[in-house]
C-alpha cells in the first residue's frame, strides 16, 4: 500500500481503513506488517516508540496540522489514546542479522514532555512513565504518524504479530543529476543505492518472518 503524505488523510482514518481488514480475526489476518519511508542516509532505522503529536511540517498539499495525533470516530482505537506506541518488530534479531551493507538500528530515542514538567527534552531510551509526546524515534511528520497510527490498531485489534515502523536508507541522485528542471527522475548511482535498499529491506523481513511460530 501506498499513502499520501497528507495530514487531512491521515486524519480522516485512511491508514486505519486500509489496513483494519488486515488486522481483524480472519483467513486474511497478517502474520507480521511494517510501515516504511526514507530516512536517514547509509541505515536502516527501527523506530522503537512512536508519538502522538504532530510536528509543524507543511505536507503535500501545502497544509499543516501541528498538535495532537487525532483519530478518526469510525475506527478501531485504544481508550484512552495513548501518547505513545512501541514496535513489536523482533530488533534485537534484525540488528544482529541485519546483512548489508547498511547498519540497522533500534532507534529509541523520543522528544517528551516529562510528567513534572512543560518543557520538551530528548531522551536516548524512549519515554518516561505518564510523559507529552512531542517527537516518536521517527520524528513529528507523517513517518512517524502512520508507525504510530499502525501499531495503535494493532493494539485496538488485539494482534498479537510483529509489527512496526522502518526507516530506510534515504535515496539520493548523481551529483550530476541535481537540477530538476531537466526532468531526469532516475540515474545510474540512484537504481543502484535504491537496489541495494530493496536487497536488504527483503532480508530484514525474511528475518523477521524467521521468528513466527505456526499458527
């Protein structure tokens, strides 16, 4: 499946509608899932916690929507709606048995609002008891949104699978293919960084597939 970068979307429930039919009990329930988007250059990142706050980006359609998470009335949820949601993914494996030629990381660290106070502050190893979201391991826009929107489902759906949020290595063109004006949307040095992501995307979750018991 593929998303929109839009606040309007998400909040309008398109991430839980596409993918509740998936996460209910039945022949189609999935035995594992992940979200995926580019993000840092040269790894691989499994966020560990995502956030329930919207950061001030500006998304596709030029719209922004800072502030809290909000779901949608007609969709599967957790009550209350928890400030944060934490992978299931199996990391410990994936970043032992991560191939290459990139490094994978378990990615914990989060910007909160500790609960004694009202100024944000990082943390290397996830949130505090009872803290404000302000940043999940995937950040405050839409990566770290639909990681977050995924994995509360999973919970609001009692499935019980690994499950969670990939960062990719972020793409990149030729220096000499730098000017968008000439219309070239792909180039050698692009293709082959882009198959070598996709080369070891596949082995993460041919590891990860590797730790499922039969049903």
């Amino acid at each position: 499946m593929i998303f929109p970068l839009r606040w309007h979307a998400f909040a309008h429930g398109i991430v839980e509608r596409a993918l509740t039919p998936y996460f209910r009990p039945g022949p189609g329930r999935v035995d594992l899932f992940t979200t995926v988007s580019q993000g840092r250059v040269d790894q691989f990142d499994l966020e560990h916690t995502n956030g329930a706050w919207r950061g001030v980006m500006w998304d596709n359609t030029n719209q922004r929507a800072p502030g809290p998470v909000p779901i949608a009335s007609d969709v599967p949820t957790v009550h209350p709606q928890p400030q944060w949601t934490v992978t299931t993914l199996p990391t410990g494996r994936l970043t032992s048995q991560a191939g290459s030629p990139f490094p994978v990381h378990d990615h914990t660290g989060v910007k909160e609002i500790p609960a004694d106070s009202t100024d944000p502050v990082e943390r290397d190893n996830g949130p505090t008891p009872h803290s404000l979201a302000r940043e999940g391991g995937g950040g405050d826009y839409l990566s770290n949104e639909i990681g977050y929107r995924a994995t509360l489902l999973r919970d609001a759906c009692d499935l019980n699978v690994p499950g969670g949020h990939l960062h990719t290595p972020a793409f990149f063109f030729d220096k000499d293919n730098s000017d968008p004006t000439t219309g070239r949307i792909t180039d050698p040095v692009l293709e082959r960084y882009r198959d070598a992501v996709l080369a070891q995307a596949r082995t993460l979750l041919t590891t990860a597939l590797g730790t499922l018991t039969p049903r």
